[in-house]
C-alpha cells in the first residue's frame, strides 16, 4: 500500500473514532485487567508478540481483545511502531477529529531547516508578540472550570 | 578565570573532541582517572556560568532567535486564536517554578507542523499543528511540553555551553558585544534546526504531562496528540518536526512507562476540553 493509501486509511479510521477495533503486537507479557487500572483484578493474560485487537483507549491504557479474554494493559505494552500501523492510531487519537484536515492542503509558508537558514529577522514581529496577564490567565482558568492540583513531577523509568 | 576555562576548553578541543562535543560527556570523563588535574574544576566552572546568567540576557538572546522564525513564518492573523492561546499558555506558565520569564505565545501562520520554544519564554505553535488539535487539553499538552523546556533553560544550555566553546576558538572577541550576539543567535538558529537531544525532548514530555495536570488538564492529551502526529506523513510539512523530536511511538511508550498513579488519575477530560472549537 502506498503511503498516501495508508493516510487516508489512517483518517478515515480516525474520523470513525475508537469504535473501530485495529491489531497490535504485544512487546511486554503480563496481565490484562478488568479497568485501565493496576490495582484492577486481572482477567487474563497475553504473551509477548500475540496479535490482539484493539478496541479503545483511555488515558495511558488500552482496551484489547485478544489471548482468550479482553482486557485493559498500559499502552507501553503494546508495539506501536511494528504492525497494522494505520490500525491502531484510531486507538492512539481518541475523540473527535482535528479541526483542520490532516493532509494538510493550505497554502502559506512552509518552515523546515532551509528556511529558517535563508530567513530576514522579523524583530517588529516579536516586539508586538501579545502576551496575557496572570490574573487574566486565573479568570480563563475559572471560566473553564479548571481547578490547579499538585502533582508531582516524573523521573524517567 | 574566562581566560583560564577558554584555554581548557581550546585544550580539550585539540585533544580530540569533535565538533559534536558535548559537556556532559567531558562529565563523565572526568569521573575517569586520566584526566589531568583540575579540569574537572573548570568543567563545573563552566557549568555554573551557563547556569548563571540573567534572565535579561536570556530573554534578549531568545527574542532575536525568534526574530529569525517570524521571520520565516509570520504570525498568523487570528486576533481570537492568538488570545486564547495566550490565556491557555499563560495559565499553564503558573505552574511551573520559573517567574523570571516574559511569556508570551503565538500561532504562526504556516501549514507545517511543529511548535516551538525561545529562551525567555516565547512559545509557537503553527496553525498546521493547531488545526490537529482536537481539544484545549490537546492544545495545553502541546504548550505544557514547551513551557517545560523554557523552566528547564534546555535551549538556553546548550546555547551557553556553545557559545564558550565557539568563544574560546575565536582570537578577539572579548568585550565585542556585538559579535557575542550574533555568536548567540546564529547557535540559536542552528539549535532549532538541529532539535535538542533525546534526553530533554522525553523530559520535556514527562514535565509537560505533569504541568498540564496540574492546571486541571487531561495528563494523557499529550498522547493523543503523538496519535495525531503518527497518522501524518513525513513531507514537507512535518520533516523539521520529525527530525528534531523522537518518534511519536517511542515517546508515547516513555510517558506512559514514566507515569505516576497521580499522572494517570488526572487522565481524564476537563471541563474546557470542547473551548477550543469557539477559537477558530
């Protein structure tokens, strides 16, 4: 299949949401479990490089069947870059589609390496870069019904 | 002292790193036993001095960077998107320890895909990027991740480091401010081009992840995203952004391995996710 077949593929699974079952290798064995949980019992379990199909995602979890049972496992379980490839990114993208298209036609400037080499500063520009204050930030916050909680930071694993 | 770390600096170079030098390599050399005396010394004098210098110079060194970028890509004339942009960045820049920023973002009118950070707290999106994004939590998971290389001075850094070593093998430059500048932009220019290493792009995610959360966004919107960028193909309009970042698979799979029981409760949809759409 030719690149821009498996695009399109890639949208229309997309656009059809996470309905769409798609196959995916297992890289880590382990168990799948009732919730996208840890502490969730377990329902079964699957060997590493068994093709299951995945039927959604939550979070850092995904939904397969597969193995003999279905059941959630951490997405870091799952080869993403081996396999059905267009497959299982309808698992990966939850929600409604981008607003835009993803093969994007628009014009206007494109911006890789060469033209950030060949380009005049636009100094101007930057100065009338808008900015918005702090508290306005906290009344969009409050606006939106978003409430700051503490979370501690990650360390690499 | 700068002399003193300059002509170590030119030594080492000599004695056989390349161009691709970097110091925290000659760190873990010196944990070796073959290095000469006090080079180690000079290694963490420099360290310090990269780490020493104003936010003023960072902010200034960071806003003619971006010059050269808005220069190559205009800001996009959306008056509305470029608001709520701001609020959105702003908001999430109250999450992070850094206050001596001037933060300021903008969505950059080109169909390429990438979003960028300056030193001193300008952040871009393209409006390639921005019409995939499906949600606010979408869109703060992406200015999250750039917030977090501004906190974690990540450009800046490197810029530094740099700019000693490119400093020590120029014969006159001391007290030349101008060619200092322009030493520091040029690096500046190379470093978006070329993208950070691995190592700060996958920090970057784990902070952003952590930064969106706290400003009550779903922690795992930056996945979904990855989702979006591995359905893209790799054209024009996204080889900057694949070349300078680990692929979207690989960083999914750190995040989620990298994930606390905190991290993973807070992957649910906010109450603001459906905002974006009144942005357009």
């Amino acid at each position: 299949m030719s690149k821009s077949a498996v695009t399109i593929v890639a949208i229309a699974l997309l656009s059809a949401g996470s309905a769409v079952a798609s196959p995916a290798h297992v890289r880590v064995a382990g168990p799948l479990q009732a919730q996208p949980a840890a502490a969730a019992p377990a329902t079964g379990s699957v060997k590493a490089g068994a093709l299951v199909d995945v039927v959604a995602r939550k979070g850092f979890w995904a939904q397969v069947r597969g193995g003999g049972g279905t059941g959630w496992l951490k997405l870091s379980r799952l080869s993403l870059d081996k396999g059905g490839g267009a497959g299982e990114i309808a698992a990966l993208a939850s929600g409604r589609m981008g607003t835009g298209n993803v093969v994007s036609a628009s014009g206007g400037r494109g911006l890789d390496a060469a033209d950030l080499t060949g380009a005049t500063p636009d100094n101007a520009a930057v100065a009338a870069l808008s900015s918005a204050s702090e508290s306005a930030a906290a009344q969009f916050a409050a606006a939106g019904n978003l409430k700051a909680r503490s979370i501690a930071y990650l360390r690499a694993k | 002292m700068k002399a003193r770390i300059c002509l170590a600096l030119t030594a080492l170079l000599v004695t056989g790193a390349q161009a691709q030098f970097k110091l925290e390599d000659l760190g873990n050399l010196t944990k070796g036993k073959s290095l000469p005396a006090g080079v180690g010394d000079v290694l963490g004098k420099v360290q310090e001095y990269a780490g020493s210098q104003s936010a003023d110079d960072e902010v200034r060194s960071g806003d003619t960077i971006a010059a050269t970028v808005l220069g190559a890509a205009p800001v996009w004339r959306n008056p509305r998107v470029q608001s709520y942009v701001n609020l959105v960045g702003r908001n999430l820049a109250r999450q992070v320890e850094r206050k001596d920023v001037t933060w300021r973002f903008a969505v950059l009118d080109t169909p390429s895909v990438n979003a960028m950070a300056f030193p001193g707290g300008i952040v871009v999106v393209t409006r390639g990027l921005y019409r995939l994004l499906a949600s606010e939590d979408e869109l703060a998971a992406v200015l999250a991740h750039e917030i977090a290389h501004v906190n974690r001075k990540h450009q800046w850094k490197v810029i530094q480091k740099q700019k000693l070593i490119a400093m020590a093998g120029e014969a006159v430059t001391k007290g030349n401010s101008d060619r200092t500048a322009q030493v520091v932009t040029d690096l500046g220019t190379k470093l978006i081009a070329r993208g950070l290493d691995k190592t700060a792009e996958f920090e970057a995610d784990r902070d952003g992840v952590v930064i969106a959360a706290r400003a009550g966004y779903d922690s795992s919107a930056l996945i979904s995203v990855m989702g979006r960028l591995k359905a893209l193909p790799n054209n024009a309009d996204t080889s900057l952004l694949f070349s300078t970042h680990p692929s979207p698979s690989d960083r999914i799979e750190a995040m989620t391995e990298a994930a606390s029981a905190q991290v993973e409760a807070a992957a649910v949809p906010s109450a603001a996710a459906a905002r974006i759409k009144t942005a357009q």
